[in-house]
C-alpha cells in the first residue's frame, strides 16, 4: 500500500486542482491521500469524486494553523467533518480574515511603488484560501521579484514594510476545533519548527499523532520523531506536503510504510465516532 497524507491544491497555496492531484497520485501507484489545503476544505469534496473515479481513497482533510508562543503551528486534522455548516462557516470566517489582511498588504505594497492589484491576486488564489504566496506570485509576474519566494524576504516576511499580522488561533484552540469536527489531530512538520525542544513542548498538548515522514525532515528528525511517536503511542503520519513540482517534491515522494498508518488513523477515526 502507497500513500501520501499531505497534500495542497489550488484551493490553498497549491498551483493544481484536487482533481489534477489525486491523478498525479494515481499515476504514482498511490492507493490514499490526504487533500490537507491551508485553512479550507473547499477542494475535498471534488477530489474524493475523482478518487472514486480512479480507484485512490481520498481522506478529507485540512492543515489549521494555529501560533504558539509567537510561533506558527500548523496542525493536520484527517477525517474533517468537511460537508459540516459549522465547519464551513468557521472557515468561511477565517477566509475572510484572510482576504482584509492580504487586502491591506497589497495596499501597503501600492504605497511603496509595487502595482500590483489585488483582484488580481483573488484570481491567483482562485476563491481559495488567500495569503502571502498569492501576493508573492503577483509580485513575481509584474516583474519585481525574481522568484516567489524572493518576496518574502523584505517585502511581505514577518516584519517586513508590507506584512500584517494574521489572525491567530492558538494550539489549544485549533485542536479543540479540529476534534469538535471530528478529525484525528496530528502536529504537522515538527522537525521545521524552530527547535525540537520547541516541538516538544506543543506535543505535550493531546495530538493523535505526529507528522514524521516529510521532504523537509534530516534523517535525525525522522529518526528522532519516530522514536518519540512510539514510545508516546502516536499515529505515524507522513507525507510530500505537495504544492507543485520542483526538483525535489513530488507527490508520493516520502518512502514509508503506509499499512499501519492508515489502519490506526481509520481506527481512531472510529473510536471518535463511537
């Protein structure tokens, strides 16, 4: 069995749709995947259509993001009650914070000489969950940055002339929305956080399980992570963290063995719906 349980589309910061994805994930001999778009479950539904289509199990999910101790937590929920009206009008919520931030960061970036408009931005981020890389590709095609990610260092990075602050959730509270929806908590990436000492102090928090096949984890994080998710009983998770291919990402990139990872998420998923 193949899987990949961290994967963007368009409807966050992803460049494809989630009927592209789960065809690149069939092509790659994937048997499951994870649609995990930033903040949104906008693109589950149509990805679990076409996964029924091509034989990949789509699991339903999102990566929440949430801030602990002034730093940037991202947590994946799988099994998200995504068809909820709570669900969606929180995250209908969230989306607009999102867009009046994004909103006066393009009205910043105007007043230093960077036209850049911001519809124009909305049609990037095609109706998704609008944020700073969207702002960073429109900054990229007028021509001021010579890639996307150029714009985050002295343009829109945390502190720099044009950034805002986000709306912030904290880990607890974002955990406590992700189980009252239903979904298996996991911590997301925690080798990228700042310090393993740092990941360890958020882990102390009730997660499900944690997230230690990813292309940005050394060897020593995966090994590290996978010691402590043993010996604290956590679900192992893994996964591409998929947004376009580059030379180095692709989806189904992270070798793992998924058997007993999807057995223990399906089991959780129904001992919370016991």
């Amino acid at each position: 069995m193949k899987c990949d349980l961290h994967i963007h589309t368009h409807f966050s910061d992803g460049k494809y749709s989630p009927a592209k994805v789960v065809k690149f994930a069939h092509d790659a001999g994937l048997n499951f995947i994870a649609i995990t778009d930033h903040d949104t479950v906008c693109g589950v539904e149509e990805g679990i259509i076409a996964g029924k289509k091509l034989g990949v199990e789509v699991i339903p999910g999102i990566e929440f993001s949430s801030v602990f101790e002034g730093h940037d937590v991202h947590i994946l929920g799988y099994f998200i009650d995504h068809k909820s009206p709570k669900v969606k009008d929180f995250l209908l919520e969230i989306k607009e914070k999102r867009e009046n931030r994004a909103r006066k960061m393009v009205e910043k970036l105007n007043d230093m000489g960077y036209a850049i408009d911001f519809e124009r931005v909305k049609e990037i981020a095609q109706d998704g969950a609008l944020g700073r890389p969207h702002i960073a590709r429109a900054l990229y095609e007028k021509g001021y940055t010579a890639t996307h990610e150029e714009a985050f260092y002295g343009l829109i990075g945390n502190n720099d002339p044009a950034y805002v602050p986000k709306y912030e959730i904290s880990v607890e509270k974002a955990m406590q929305l992700l189980r009252d929806w239903g979904a298996v908590v996991v911590l997301a990436h925690p080798g990228l956080l700042p310090e393993r000492e740092f990941a360890l102090r958020i882990l102390k928090y009730n997660f499900d399980g944690v997230e230690v096949f990813h292309p940005k984890h050394s060897k020593e994080d995966i090994e590290f992570f996978y010691e402590y998710a043993i010996q604290r009983k956590l679900i192992i998770t893994g996964g591409s963290d998929f947004h376009w291919f580059t030379s180095d990402v692709r989806i189904g990139i992270m070798d793992f063995e998924c058997n007993n990872i999807i057995k223990a998420l399906f089991e959780k998923r129904g001992d919370k719906n016991a």
